[in-house]
C-alpha cells in the first residue's frame, strides 16, 4: 500500500493542490485578500505544466465570473476563487450559470463586516451563499470546511456535487481557515478528463461541438415565453429540494454521552424546508442514536411543524444574538429570550404562552391549506420542580467545570473577579456533602449572573505574543549586528504589559512597535549575513581561478556592497545579492597547476635544439606536440584538464625520442653502446630494428665497426 503524502500547508495553497489533483482543467481568478495566495500557489506549481490546466488572471471578478461560465458551458471542470467583496461581484454571472445549470466550483474566503470588510473570520456571507446571493431564485451547493484537510477535501466533492446536480458548488471558507496551516493528507494525482470523457458524461448538455447524432445544444439561462419559463423554475426547484433532502451534511461532535440534544431553529416568515434541513437532520440522527431532541424554534414559529421526530418544542420569541456579524460578547452573544428558552427547557421556569399564529402542515417541505396547529395552540404548566438532588447537583458541576479554568484575563478585573468568587462559592458547595437543593440553585444563579456580566478588558494577548517571540530571538543576540532597538522596545512592552491599569492604545502601542523592532531585527541579521559572505568571498584570489568566473564573483560582491549602502534596501534585495555571491562562487572555475607542462616543454625544446643527434623517425609530431603545449601553458585561464592533455601527448612524445648511438637504449651513449655494436658486426650478438637504426651513425643504412668508431667519439664528448 502506497504511503500517504503529508504536507504542512495553509488552506488557501492546499485549495490549488486539490484543484490540480483533481484533475481541474482551468482556473480563473482575480488576486484579493484573505485567499490570494491560491492563485500564486498555482503559479508555482505551474500546472500547465504537467496536467496542461490553465491558470489565468482576469482583468477582474467579473471577467473571471464569466470565464467560469464559458468553460463550465464546454463540459470543463473549471473554477474560481475570491472573498466577500470579490463574490458580490460575481453575484449576476453565479445566477446566470445556475440558470444555466453549469457545474463549476466557486472559493469565498469571507471578510468580516460590510462594505472591504476586515481579513478576520467571519460568517457573514452564510445568507447570501445559502439563499441564493444575487438576483433570481436559485440555490447554490455550500459546502463549510472546518479545518484546511475539509478545505482539501471539498474540492473534489465540490466538482462532484456539481456535475451531479448541474449546478454550481460553492466552498464557503474564512479568511481564517485560508490562512491556517495544518497537516494535510493529499490525494493522489487524478488526470484530467479526456474531451471523450466529457463528450459521454455531457452529451446532453455541453456545447463542445456538435457532432452528427444529437441535435445542437444551447446554453442559457432564460426562456422569453413565460410558460416554458415556469417550467424551468418549477424543474429547478425540484432540484433543490433534491439536493436538500440528499446532500445534508453535519457533524455530531461529543454527542455521544449526551441524553438530549438541542437545536435551535430560525426560519423567520419565509419558511423553506432548505432553513429546516439541519435541524430535521439532527433531530432524526437524536433519534436512531436513542437520544431525546429538542428544538427550540427562535423566531417566528412556522417551522414547528416540520420537526415530527422531535421529542418536544419550545418556541421563542427573539432572536438577538443569532445574527453571525455580531460580536460574541456576553451581552448579546445570546439573546434574553433564548436564554430563557433553555432555562425553560431544563425546568428552571415554567413554560407559558399560545400560538398567536395559525401553524400549517408541512408537505414535502411545503406549507399547505391545512392547519398544523391552530391560533392559541398551546400549554401553560408550572416550573418543574426536580425530582433528584442529583439533577442539580450535576447541572451544578457541570456549570463549575466548563469557568473553573477558563480564561479570564480578557475580561475587566472587577467581572472576572465576580466570576472567580461565584465559582469559589459553587466550589464550597459542591464539597458540603450535605448542601441542600436551594444552595445549590442559588450557587447556580450566582454563577450565571456572573458570567451575564462578564465585560471584556484590555486585551493583551497578541502584546504577550511578541514579548514571547522577541525573548526568544534575543537568546541569539550573537547572530546580530545590534539588538538596542529590540531590548529597549521589549523593555518598555514588558511594562506596560505587567501594568493593570495600562489601556488598550498604550497596549496596541506597546505592540506595534515591539513587532517592527521584530521585523527589522530579521533584516538585519540577514545584512548580517550578507556582509559575512562578501568578506569571505573577498579572500579567493583571482589569479587561483579563470577570468570570467572571477568576474561573475567581482560583479555579485559589488552588487552585494551597493545593497549594503542602500539605506532604502529591502529584505528582497539582501536575499537576491546572498544568492547571487552563492552561484557565483558555486560557478568558480579553478585554473590548473602547470608546474608539470612547463618541465616537459623544456625538455623538449632541448630535444628540439639537438634534434640532429636523435633519430629523425623518432621526432616525428614532437614539434606539433610541443607548440600545443606551449599555447595552453599561456593561456591564463587554462583549466586543469587541458593542461594534463598536454602534458600527457609531449611526455608520450619526448618518451619515444631516441639518440643516435643509443644502441641500448639507456637515453646516453657510452662506450657501452660501441661494444655491443661490435658483438653485433662479429656476429656475436642481434641489434633489433630500433636499435640497428640508432647505432647507424653516419647514416649509410648499415650499422658496422664504421659506426661502433663514431659511437666512440661521440661517448668521448659527452
């Protein structure tokens, strides 16, 4: 079994490895904060590369928006990418290719807020990808990663839940979970569809070319006569509702102890049974896992209804603290009346009120004529008074468990205080072991109340962080040309930080400038470092190496020195001059040793001066030898394997040279030599070729005591 790839990554980049993986044919997007980086991871990995997917740049969102649109209508797994901005734009071309029933994939890495927005993590595009965010009454598929693998994984359901149902599939991200970096197990390499492939998946529909046994077909979103248009949405709805009765997908998360499960419900006046699928799913999961459901209905009341397998109702009125652009603070986290509801729901008050509505049934996720349950619909009972002491005493401890080691630094001194005394308190009852019910409750009311009035403090968490970082960094202090800026910047955080009554300017303050004495401490160690490389690379010796290596060296270390004056540099540039010196100095060439070529030239050219005393055949190519020798010897920039090629053919060559009256060829004539000419001419000794051609002497063509004299006088003169 082949082993899985693992790779760290954020959400945006593993956005673009899913995508190539898939086998995705085009990519088209427009560059925007908070998932910008999900067109340059494509660029990077350049996957026209390999799979031959195309990744263009649009000249905007709507230009990207409807690009989508032309390649969906050709059968292409084709996709784009943007944030809340970004997709509003998008909004006319996304109804027109659900009109059109176009498969294709669509990113948002929500902002938070209206208008830019913040890159923060938000929900607040929920409602405009889940009701159909432009105009005309469509529907989109959503999928919600929780965590970057989710981020991975929905590319490949996106695409598939798209051309299953024609329609196009959103990825509903967050500038947080794009910017995540999480383990990530990969999925292996799928290739692309083969235009026969998209031919037999799109016959019906896609407009790759008419062949000759269909008729022509024509992508659009609009019919002019009316009555062939309302067939169209009638159809498309249908879709929908099969989309939401198949494609609903949670997760149950620590349920698996729970007797009860609670859901909440918010469908407002516009009832569909798209705002009911969730509920009704977690309803019916309560149910075959034997628990008990209830849902609490927190708006107006029609989805009531809906719930059948749910095991009781409660429907409250008010829904502040529902809406997902609203800052989860104590105060309006929840509203007062969901509070209430789930205080009714677990007995603490009495559960009162009637139906000032007529409910109706509910029929394939459509309201009908008939009532449900009918104006004044309702029961009024009084507070359950528990039946165990252990049912409070659990709610109790429970209630103890979730604060007691929760963080309260974020909170004001005085509220956290409260709650810290509210749970000693809960803690003094808890260990009576004979507390009554009453204080245990009163112990239960008190910690509510604290934590109702729990206010946010000064916030000093991300101050914390960077004295964290910069206490780190300065046990290297070494490894930088000067930390005076970092110390006294670290010196004043860690002040304001142990301040209580520091606010929250003096905070962010204190923090911003111990973060850009951070990122200034990084350039400077790598200045640092760049100026360690040009003093070393000073001290290779330009005589040691060619003239064009050199060179490429003397340019990289002058650029290097003019980043190093610049007082405007960037950590770019200081990178780019540290690599350049690298290559250049990888890239040197060596000039060789010829201390060797110049001992064999000159024995050669003595051989050369003297070639009268040799035997001509054995000069033969000496010269030419020679003369190739003495071109690479000056040569300034000759490399060690041409001047070991030249010494190798003049050695061969001043090796095969022969003396005339060497007749035993011992590089010298001696007397020695005559003798054995002579035992030769007496018949007493054989000369070999070579050496009857070195003891002709006098160049007759015969070796005879004529020579064996010459021989003689020649050994005289040595």
């Amino acid at each position: 079994m082949a082993e899985k790839e693992i790779k760290l990554m954020k959400g945006n980049e593993v956005i673009a490895h899913a995508a190539i993986r898939y086998g995705c044919d085009a990519y088209f997007g427009y560059p925007i904060t908070p998932q910008s980086e999900v067109m340059e991871t494509l660029m990077e990995l350049k996957p026209w590369e390999t799979t031959g997917m195309v990744v263009l740049q649009a000249e905007s969102e709507i230009s990207s928006i409807n690009m989508v649109y032309g390649g969906a209508a050709t059968g292409k797994r084709v996709m784009t990418s943007s944030s809340s901005p970004g997709i509003s734009l998008m909004a006319e071309g996304l109804s027109y290719i659900a009109g059109a029933e176009l498969p294709c994939l669509i990113v948002n890495c929500q902002r938070g807020g209206p208008g830019l927005g913040t890159i923060q993590p938000s929900q607040g595009d929920y409602f405009q990808a889940c009701k159909g965010g432009g105009h005309g009454d469509y529907r989109l598929i959503v999928l919600a990663p929780a965590s970057v693998q989710e981020m991975h994984d929905f590319v490949a359901l996106g695409f598939d839940l798209a051309f299953k149902y024609r329609n196009p599939a959103m990825i509903l991200a967050d500038g947080a979970i794009g910017q995540m970096m999480e383990k990530v197990v990969l999925a292996p390499q799928r290739p692309r569809k083969t235009n026969e492939e998209i031919a037999a998946e799109c016959r019906d529909w896609a407009t790759y070319g008419k062949p000759a046994d269909r008729p022509r077909n024509v992508v659009t979103s609009l019919e002019l006569q009316s009555e062939a248009m309302e067939k169209i949405n009638l159809r498309l709805q249908d879709k929908y509702k099969a989309m939401e009765e198949n494609e609903v997908r949670y997760e149950a998360l620590a349920c698996d102890d729970a007797d009860y499960v609670i859901v909440i419900s918010e469908v407002s006046t516009n009832f569909s049974n798209w705002l009911t699928t969730q509920p009704t799913a977690i309803t019916e999961y309560a149910k075959a896992q034997g628990k008990k459901s209830i849902v609490m209905s927190i708006s107006k009341p029609y989805d009531v209804a809906n719930y059948a397998d749910s095991d009781a109702i409660v429907a409250v009125y008010g829904n502040k603290g529902m809406d997902p652009t609203e800052a989860l603070k104590p105060d309006n986290a929840f509203g007062p009346n969901i509070i209430a509801g789930v205080e009714v729901i677990f007995g603490r008050f009495a559960a009162s009120g009637k139906l000032p509505v007529n409910v109706p049934v509910i029929e394939n996720g459509q309201m009908t004529s008939d009532i449900k349950y009918a104006f004044g619909y309702g029961l009024t009972y009084d507070a359950v008074e528990p039946s165990s002491y252990y049912a409070v005493e659990n709610s109790l401890l429970n209630f103890y468990n979730t604060w007691k080691d929760a963080d309260l630094s974020v909170y004001t001194a005085d509220s956290a205080a409260a709650l810290k005394s509210a749970l000693t308190a809960a803690k003094a009852v808890l260990d009576k072991s004979n507390a009554s019910i009453t204080e245990m409750d009163s112990a239960v009311s008190a910690l509510v109340d604290a934590v109702n009035n729990l206010a946010y403090g000064v916030q000093k968490t991300h101050l914390n962080v960077a004295i964290v970082a910069a206490d780190k960094l300065l046990e290297r202090a070494a490894d930088y040309e000067n930390t005076e800026d970092l110390t006294a910047a670290l010196t004043a955080a860690k002040a304001v930080y142990a301040n209580t009554s520091a606010t929250q300017t003096e905070v962010d303050r204190a923090a911003s400038t111990l973060l850009d004495a951070l990122a200034a401490m990084a350039e400077r160690a790598d200045l640092a470092a760049l100026k360690k490389l040009v003093a070393s690379a000073g001290g290779l010796e330009e005589k040691d190496f060619t003239s064009d290596s050199y060179k490429d060296l003397k340019d990289a270390m002058d650029a290097a020195k003019d980043v190093i004056d610049d007082l405007n540099r960037t950590p770019e540039a200081i990178g780019k001059a540290y690599a350049d010196i690298i290559t250049a100095i990888t890239n040197l060439e060596r000039v060789g040793n010829k201390a060797a070529l110049v001992a064999v030239i000159a024995k050669a050219e003595a051989i050369v001066a003297a070639k009268d005393s040799y035997v001509s055949s054995t000069l033969n190519g000496l010269e030419e030898a020679l003369a190739a020798g003495k071109a690479v010897n000056d040569n300034p920039n000759a490399l060690q394997d041409a001047i070991n090629n030249a010494v190798t053919l003049l050695t061969e060559k001043v090796a095969n040279v022969r003396l005339l009256g060497d007749v035993n060829n011992d590089g010298s004539v001696t007397t020695a030599d005559s003798a054995l000419l002579l035992r030769s001419a007496a018949e007493l000794d054989t000369l070999d070729d070579a050496a009857t051609v070195s003891a002709d002497m006098n160049q007759d063509g015969i070796a005879d005591t004529s020579d064996a004299v010459l021989i003689l006088q020649t050994a005289a003169e040595f």
